[in-house]
C-alpha cells in the first residue's frame, strides 16, 4: 500500500484489555510532541475485549485468538492504518504473520523494549508478564539476541503476577496485590536483574515503581514514543529512565 502524505494512520489492536487500551493512548498523547490538535498521530483504535485469552491459548487451555486478531487487523487495514500497534504484549504470539499478511508495519512492543535495554547497556532484565508471554518466549528470546540475560519469576512468584493481573482485569488492583507484584520484582533484582520489564500492561496500572530499587520500563510507554515517531517520520533517540 503507498504511503499517504503527512502523518501515517495508526491502527491500534485494542480491548485486550479495555484498560490497557485505554491507557497506551494515553501514552501516545502524551509521547507525540504537538503544539495543536493537528500536530498529534490520527489513529483509529479496534477495542475488542472478545478476543479469547492469549496466554491460556498459549498454555493450551484456551480457544486460539488468532480469527479474532486477523479480523481487527482487516477492519483497520480496512480503514486505511499503515502502522500497527498492539498494547497487548501476549498477543505479539499470533500478531506478527497476521500483519505482514495484511501489509501493515507493525511496531512490536517486545522488539522496542529489547532496544531500549540493549541501548542502555542492560545486561540482566527481570520480566513480570503472563506465563502464555513467557511460555512462548517473547522477551527472552529478544533479549537474548541482544546479549541481555532474562530473570523470570519462579512458580510461586507467576503465580502471584497471574493474580494480580486478573485483578486489574476484573476491575482494579487491591493493595496485596501491588504488594505483591513489589516482592517479586524485589526477587527478580535480589537475582541479578539491572531493570524490571512490566511486560504485561496490566502489570503498569498496578506495580508501584518507587518500592523497586532499579528502573522499571513500561513497554507501553516505550512502545507510544516508536509509535509516534514512526507515524510522524521522527527520528526517535532511545533512551531508558527510571520514568518510562
């Protein structure tokens, strides 16, 4: 498809979850340096909380989300998106071949955290994410291509990020549950992590970054800045802080 004049349309895969959703676009208001409204990255946003659970299809215990993925990806190739964005860090399982195969570019949010890390010299990051994410090896595999070792948490510790994840789902993180994602990043970085990756979107709204000792990157805020720049034609610097 040629590339139209001006700022690329953005399609973003949404609902997976709502709250997700809503706040990368969020990030991406606040990641595009506009001085008016014309200035900001036109998107077209395609909620579907419908989608079958990721992670438990990964698992093998779930109904595969790959129909309903392709059918967003249409409906926004449909509207005319050139850039691809998903929030939902799980779904970069199935999403990839489904965009080359509707010919949009597709901004992952697992290859923007890998460089980001790599760009800042990482060389052990601990990750928090669904066990679908890290049984399929997201993370770990774009990690390790840039020499950047993985920290994951052991069974008891997945089990309390699972936890906490559906409480966020289900409508707000309680306070044991920020306490518990805290003690398990605390383990990750007592195990050599250099930065703790939240790399489920969930795990954003509800990890209180100050109670942990090293700098916690939000993918999805990693993910708005590429995003704006690509649809812009930015040149993007990457950089790391304790604030993304």
């Amino acid at each position: 498809m040629p590339r139209s004049p001006g700022p690329r349309l953005v399609g973003v895969l949404g609902g997976m979850g709502p709250a997700a959703t809503v706040d990368f676009y969020g990030k991406l208001v606040e990641e595009t340096a506009a001085p008016c409204d014309q200035g900001h990255v036109p998107v077209v946003i395609w909620g579907d909380p419908r989608v079958p659970d990721r992670s438990l299809s990964l698992l093998g215990a779930g109904e595969d989300p790959t129909p309903h993925l392709r059918r967003g990806i249409a409906a926004l190739r449909e509207a005319g998106c050139e850039v691809l964005a998903v929030p939902c860090n799980t779904a970069h399982a199935f999403v990839p071949p489904l965009a080359e195969e509707a010919g949009l570019e597709l901004v992952s949010i697992v290859e923007v955290t890998a460089d980001a890390l790599a760009a800042d010299g990482v060389r052990a990051a601990g990750v928090l994410a669904t066990s679908g994410t890290l049984r399929a090896g997201l993370y770990g595999e774009a990690l390790r291509r840039r020499g950047v070792a993985v920290v994951e948490p052991g069974e008891a510790g997945q089990r309390r990020v699972t936890a906490a994840i559906a409480a966020v789902k289900g409508g707000g993180a309680g306070p044991g549950d920020r306490r518990a994602l805290a003690e398990v990043s605390l383990d990750l970085v007592e195990r050599g992590a250099e930065r703790i990756v939240t790399a489920c979107t969930e795990i954003v709204l509800a990890l209180e970054t100050a109670l942990v000792p090293v700098p916690v990157l939000d993918p999805a805020r990693l993910l708005a800045r590429r995003v704006a720049a690509v649809a812009l034609g930015r040149t993007e610097p990457v950089k790391v802080s304790r604030a993304v």
